[in-house]
C-alpha cells in the first residue's frame, strides 16, 4: 500500500498487537491481558528496559456512511482530525509501514464536499468542546467521558483567591495534574499495605504487604519469628530476593519477597499457611544484636541495670530465653550506642573543645597529643585538662584558698587517670574547679595538670594563701615544688595513718595519732605525741620526718580558714562520678560538665532561700557549740578580752581580733565555744562572728555564674588537622573491675554486708576473710607435677572417702 491507494477523507481501523521480548533469548510474548502484563514485569524485575513490539495486523477503511458505535464509528461523537493532521501515534506507525510522504498529502488541495464534514472541526463543534456543554445546556458531563473544563465564575474566582490553601499537609506525593509519567507507572506497581506495627501488637504478615527496603523486611522477619516462637530457616537471603521457611517438621508456613521495579521497595509475594508447630523460648535468632535494640531504653534510663533484670524483661515481654553472655554482649552494645565507641570518640575532642570555647568564653581547655609508632604521621591522645570559665570566676570571689587535688583511674579499654582539683564552698559542698585525663599519675602528669591549674589563680597568688591537699601521689611533691613553690601544701592524714598502723600497730597508737593530728593548739598536740612516745619512740620519729604543717592542724594557715585534714573532698567528687569512669571519653567529660553545670544551678537557687546569714551546716555547728558553752564561765578583762574557763582551765578571747588561745577559731574561721559563751553573754548574733566566707554573699558570688549549655554534637564546627587517634590500649586481662579496692579495717561494702557474714572461714586453708572459691591456696584441678596440686572429683555412684575421692597435695600422699 502506497501513498496514492491511501484515502485521507475516511477512517481506518488499525489492528495492533503488543509483544514483549524475553530477556536472555530472542523469543517474545504477547501482551492479550493483565496477566500478561504482570508476567512481563516480573521477566524483566533486574532490568531497567523492557522491550516491546508494535505489529500492524490490519487496516480497515471506513467511510462517512458506515454505521457504528464507538469512538472509531464515523458518526460517532470523537472528534476527527483534519486532513495532514494525523496524531502522532498513527502518523510514525503508518510513516514505517506504508510509506507515506506526508509532504505530498499536506501539499494536496482540499476539496469541499460531502465527505468535508467527517473528517473536520466546525465552529459549534469546538463550541461544545470548549464549553463542555451539549444542545440541551446545564450539563457538566459528556456523554461519552470525554475532558470537560468548566468556566468558573467571578464570585468563585475571588473566593479562591481569598482563602489558598497549598494541600502539602493533605497529600505530600501529590503533584497535581503535572505528575512525572514515571513516576505514575512506578505507583501502579506499588499497591499493597505498607507495614506498620504499632506498640504492643502482634506482628501479621500478608500477601503484597510494602516494605521499606531489604533491610526492614528481615528486621520484621526476624521479631516475626521470635514472636511465634519457630526456627527460621532461610533459603534465599539475598539483596533481590529473601526466601524462608520454618524448620519445624510438618509446618508448611512459607514466605518469599522480592524488590518492586524500582529496586528498593519490599513486597511479600507468596505466604504459607499459618503455623501447627509448638512455641519454644529458644530462639537463636534472639542474638545480642536483637537483644540490644529491644532493651536501648530500658538500658539508657538505667544504665546499672543487671543482667537478671534483663533476662526477665525479655521472658515477660517477648517470651525468650536467653543466656547470660548474649544479655552481656548486648549491654555493651547498647551502652556504646547510647555513649558512643571508645575508640572513635577520641576523633570528637577537638570539635568539642572548639564548641566549649565558643559557647562559654574564658573557658581553659587544652590537648596534648603526640606522635607513637607504628602511626607516626597521625596525632595521638596524650591529655586533656578542662576548666570552665564559670567556675575560675566562682572559685575566686566565693571560696577559701584551698584545693583538694587527685587522681582515679578510669575503666575503659584505653585506662588512664582523672585527675581533679576541687575547693569547698561556704556550705561545705564540693566546688570542681577542674579535672584532667592523663595517661598516668607520674611526675610530668601532674606537672601538665598543675601548669594550667596554676594559670587560673597565678592573678590571685600574691594576695591568697594557696593551699593544696593530696594523698602524696608519686611525682606530686616535685611538681609542687617546681610550678607552685609559694603555695603551702597538706598530705592526707587518712593516708600517713594507713602506713602508720601497717608499721606499728595498736589501738592506744592509733588513737594518739589522731589526737595529734586533729588538736588545734601546741599543748594537746604534745601531750599526744608523749603518749605515744611512751609506747614506741620509733613511731614518734616516723611521724616527725614529714613537716608538722602538712599534716598537724596546730601548724595549718589560719588565713586559709580550713581545718580539713584529709583529702576527703576529692575523693567524694570520684564517688559522685560514678559510672562516668567506664565511659567513652567524650561521653565523660561532657557528663562531668552537665553535672557541674546542674549542680551550680540548683546551690544558687538554694542560697536564695536561706534564712540565716550563714551556710547551714555552719548553723548546725553553731547549734552545738552553743550547747557546749552553756558550761563556761565568761569574765570581762577590758576592752574586747575576757577570760573563760572551760573545765578548769582558763582560756583567752579578743572578740575585735577574732581570736582564742584554742585555736580553733583561728583555724576553721567558727567561733569555738570560748568565744560563743562571750559572744552570747553580751547579747550579740554568734553568725555576724563567722569569717565572710561562709556568709551567703560570698555563696552566692561563688554560683553566680552559669555554665552555658552547648549544641548537639551534629552541629559542632569542624576542628582542623588530622582525626586524634586513641592512645595504646592498657585494658588488662579478665573482667574489669568495678569497685575499689578497699583497705584490711574499712570492712566490707556496704551491700556485701547484708549478703555474707565477716566471718567467713575458707574450708581449705582455714583462714578467715574469704571462701574455697577465692582462696589463693586452693587445690589445682588437673595437676600431676612435682610441686603442684591435684584435685579429683567423686563421680556419680562413689561413696564419700573412696580411694578416687582424696587430694594429692604436692604430688604425694601420706
């Protein structure tokens, strides 16, 4: 068929056939229904091209006098196309198989006629198409649904212009009437219920149930099959397809999915029947992984939680046993998610340090980082010191010149030592002026830590007499004397007591050193140093190698206005720690911080409501003390001096320079009870007495200031140089240990107490403190040696004292 035997003035049917080709051969299939489209699409699921076929079957000719129904009658009401104004569709189709110069055919003159009026638009006609309305008016509906536009008038106009509404909230996968075409036949392929499961309900899977991706559908496959309580036996667990079934003898339940055409979307294609088999708790696929994204909120709001506790929340709520190394598998997991890596959070510290900085201005923080084989071009962690701004500014204006400072290991896989400084405020409380973490205690440690210590209060040196108390660590003393010689340095009485008692023991002496050390005045000082020269001279020449001002109360600055003489205070801020210890070193010191910043917060609010001029627990002294002078007797010597006997003796007191001969006044800044009774005696408030550090202005001066709270970690600011790489690990064999190991006469803990008696005998060396279990003499299992031991158990059926059942101590017996 040519151009020439082609009639333009009558319509022709066109006969079509639709073929797929079959990827991998060069067959095809028909297209004839649904079915074969959906065969189709699956051929061709990891294909992003489908190849079809158009064929031309048959071209029938149809005049204007033909009858018929339909759009292709030419009676009908579809609209004709005018002569060279084919639609594009037919035009390529009848361009490729019959060969028409549309050129020639646009070219051809018209000729007006009968046939005219088939295959053209006349006025009324686009009329009617432009208006949507037929003969009869008032219709807004075509007969034949054809597109209708309806004209709106001007009220309505203005009403929608008045009130615009975007519908973004409604429908956000919506666009209109501009829909990308692709993405219309990629939603033609998505139908099915998306998965959604909501808190407490039951898992139910079904046939072309949504997923969001491989992923998600063997996270819900995996809580499916520990909810049914079967073995999960998977035959095909790969990116395009996941097959399984269960492993129970005689359940026919069955489940396959596969990706939709766009690649990424999950849809169950084919489920079995429902289960026959029986429940079982367990369940291999409840591994530590599973167990640790079920218990994270459990674990985060309760970090201690135990490992008993666990396991029943588990059997209560999904009905699962599990061991005891998967419960503490997973609590490591789910603590790292929730602190974060201990190995990547050494990269975070200088983002974090340039936050601190920006956030609260004035604040010290400084890194020290070094270069270790075998990684010599990337930086190392060596130390960290931190001192907020907040706090320099308090601890100068509010609290006494003097600074507990100590170390405490950390318990991570990385160790280390936290090293801390922290002051009393007026009420007592422990002030953290600032902490470190160092590689180990050790001289050049403590000389980094003391070095930038020093920078805070070097503007204040002159004028304060700086005080500092520690356990005598190694290498402390040389750095002290090297970065702070003008300050006066105090060694911890509960320590020099530890080495006291190991070398000479005895009650009396342990009693006179503490008299010694505590008594306020020269002559209590020497009448206990007599007493224990009368039980051991070599003891009193131990105790005097040490300077009497590092350690008796007698020869302590009275302008420091502190009478601590052990290093309590440190170690109460190591305590209020706690768990912090065993964390990742980001997770630490930013919690150290947020307690600081919190605790600053909740004492200036405290300090607002107090009653007296004075902290507290200075009132509750003074309580005392009051009871206690009720038995002096107080007589007026001239001006500001009296006399007052106490038990016989006679002490002086000298109300306008606040002093007494006890010392005690002096001292600790209190009135002691020789003064008390003179101050009551003339009328007067005991609290106007008290030095200025412990009066509520100088309380509020020290937690005036805030500690700024800083950005969530996804908005710190990108620090330069190199990613900071953790230091060498120093994490020893075994299970860490949690608590502290406590000296021969401060007992056991406290919860050790109730559990087990202090007088636990080991049936096997006959010692008292300890078990069989724990015993360091207890048989070896297995020994055979000379110079070992052998322990052989009784098995099933022996009697007790049987030849099989005895010890061999030492590879003999007797």
């Amino acid at each position: 068929m040519n151009s020439k035997e082609f009639d333009f003035r009558v319509h022709y049917w066109v006969a079509l056939n639709l073929y797929c080709g079959i990827p991998g051969s060069e067959g095809r299939i028909e297209i004839k229904s649904d079915g074969d489209v959906a065969i189709m699409f699956i051929l061709h699921t990891a294909l992003r091209v489908i190849d079809l076929y158009l064929e031309i079957d048959d071209v029938v000719a149809m005049d204007s006098g033909m009858g018929g129904s339909g759009s292709g009658s030419a009676s009908g009401s579809g609209h004709t196309v005018g002569k060279g104004k084919a639609p594009n569709l037919y035009r390529e189709v009848l361009d490729e198989y019959l060969d028409i110069n549309w050129n020639e055919v646009n070219d051809e003159p018209n000729d007006a006629g009968e046939g005219e009026e088939a295959y053209s638009l006349t006025e009324s006609d686009d009329e009617e198409w432009v208006s949507g309305k037929d003969a009869g008016g008032g219709s807004e509906s075509s007969s034949d649904g054809e597109f209708i536009i309806m004209e709106a008038n001007e009220d309505d106009r203005d009403e929608g212009l008045s009130y615009y509404q975007s519908g973004d909230e409604l429908d956000p996968y919506s666009s209109g009437e501009e829909q990308d075409v692709e993405a219309i036949n990629v939603e033609r392929y998505m139908r099915g219920d998306l998965f959604e499961v909501k808190e407490g309900e039951k898992i139910n899977f079904k046939r072309g149930m949504l997923f969001e991706d491989v992923k998600h559908f063997r996270e819900v496959l995996k809580d499916y099959a520990i909810e049914k309580g079967f073995k999960l036996v998977r035959d095909k667990n790969e990116k395009v397809r996941v097959t399984a079934h269960c492993g129970s003898d005689g359940c026919e339940w069955r489940i396959h999915a596969s990706p939709l055409p766009d690649r990424v979307t999950f849809q169950v294609k084919s489920l079995g029947p429902d289960h026959t088999c029986v429940h079982v708790t367990r369940n291999i696929e409840a591994n530590s992984t599973w167990i640790a994204k079920r218990l994270l909120g459990k674990l985060k709001s309760d970090p201690e939680m135990k490992l008993d506790a666990m396991h029943d929340e588990l059997v209560e709520k999904y009905s699962v046993e599990v061991g005891r190394m998967p419960l503490y598998r997973a609590k490591r997991k789910a603590m790292e998610w929730i602190e974060g890596s201990h190995s990547r959070s050494y990269a975070k510290l200088p983002s974090y340090a340039v936050e601190v900085r920006s956030t609260n201005p004035g604040s010290l923080i400084k890194m020290e980082l070094q270069r270790i084989a075998p990684n010599m071009n990337l930086p190392t962690f060596k130390r960290l010191f931190i001192s907020f701004a907040a706090i320099q500014s308090g601890f100068k204006e509010g609290c006494r010149p003097f600074i507990g400072v100590d170390g405490c290991h950390l318990k991570g896989p990385y160790g280390g030592v936290l090293l801390s400084a922290v002051a009393l405020d007026g009420d007592s409380g422990l002030y953290p002026l600032a902490f470190a973490v160092v590689e180990s205690e050790c001289t050049n440690s403590w000389k980094f830590f003391l070095y930038l210590l020093h920078t805070i209060i070097e503007d204040t040196c002159n004028c304060k007499p700086w005080t500092f108390m520690s356990d005598g660590q190694k290498g402390i003393e040389i750095a002290l004397q090297q970065i702070l010689p003008e300050a006066h340095h105090r060694r911890c009485c509960r320590h020099l007591f530890n080495n006291f008692k190991s070398k000479f023991p005895g009650v009396k002496l342990r009693r006179q050193f503490w008299a010694a050390a505590r008594a306020y005045n020269e002559v209590n000082f020497k009448f206990a140093m007599e007493q224990i020269q009368a039980v051991s001279k070599d003891a009193v020449a131990w105790m005097m190698q040490l300077p009497l001002e590092q350690w008796a109360r007698h020869r302590f600055d009275p302008r420091v206005k502190s009478d601590h003489i052990t290093n309590n205070l440190v170690e109460s801020f190591n305590h209020w720690i706690g768990s912090a210890r065993s964390k990742p070193i980001l997770s630490l010191v930013d919690s150290i911080r947020v307690k600081i910043m919190g605790m600053m917060h909740k004492r200036f609010e405290k300090g607002n409501t107090w009653p007296s001029r004075v902290a507290p627990t200075v009132m509750k002294k003074l309580v005392k003390i009051k009871q206690d002078a009720r038995l002096c007797k107080v007589t007026f010597g001239g001006g500001e001096a009296y006399e007052v006997i106490d038990e016989g003796k006679i002490n002086i007191v000298n109300l306008g320079i606040r002093t007494c001969c006890c010392k005690m006044w002096d001292i600790s800044g209190v009135p002691c009870k020789h003064a008390t009774a003179v101050i009551t005696s003339k009328r007067m408030s005991i609290e106007d007495y008290c030095d200025s550090y412990y009066s509520n202005g100088r309380y509020l001066m020290a937690y005036g200031e805030i500690i700024h709270p800083i950005h969530d970690e996804s908005m710190w600011p990108e620090a330069p140089g190199d990613a900071v790489q953790p230091p060498p690990l120093r994490r020893k064999p075994g299970r860490p240990r949690k608590n502290r190991v406590r000296e021969d006469d401060e007992g056991a803990a406290p919860t050790s107490i109730m559990r087990r008696s202090n007088t636990v005998r080991c049936c096997i060396c006959k010692e008292i403190g300890h078990n069989k279990r724990t015993c360091q003499r207890a048989p070896v299992r297995g020994g055979k040696g000379k110079g070992t031991t052998q322990r052989t158990t009784m098995g099933r059926g022996h009697k007790k004292g049987a030849s099989d059942g005895v010890f061999l101590i030492a590879g003999s017996m007797t």
